[in-house]
C-alpha cells in the first residue's frame, strides 16, 4: 500500500459563503492563503480538535473503554 500525505487543501468559494464569508470580496490569492493556514493548522494542532467536531458532527462517539 501506497503511503499518502497530506500536501495540501483545497477550500472554495461555496464553502466560504456555507460560513457566512462574502466570497465575492475574497481574491484568488486570498483563497490561497485560506488554505495553506487550514493545511497548517490541520497539521500543527488542529487535527485533534478536527477530529472531534467532525465525529460529533455525524453523530458518531469514542469507544467506550
């Protein structure tokens, strides 16, 4: 199996607008940026935090121990 790395993200238009942003204010290179600090941020300390708030999102829990 082939080993896979994250390298980088991919954030549009639709989604920013999803979470109350104005796109149409948002440059090409804006967007850009939005990524590579979500990237970032997944990577450094956010992947935990990510995780969580997504598993909960669709309802699913931690095994119990």
């Amino acid at each position: 199996m082939e080993d896979r790395e994250i390298q980088r993200t991919i954030i549009s238009r639709s989604i920013l607008d999803d979470f109350g942003y104005d796109s149409d204010k948002i440059s090409d290179e804006d967007l850009e940026t939005i990524a590579t600090e979500l990237l970032d941020y997944f990577i450094e300390d956010g992947f935990r935090d990510a995780l969580e708030s997504t598993m909960s999102s669709l309802g699913i829990s931690k095994k119990e121990e």
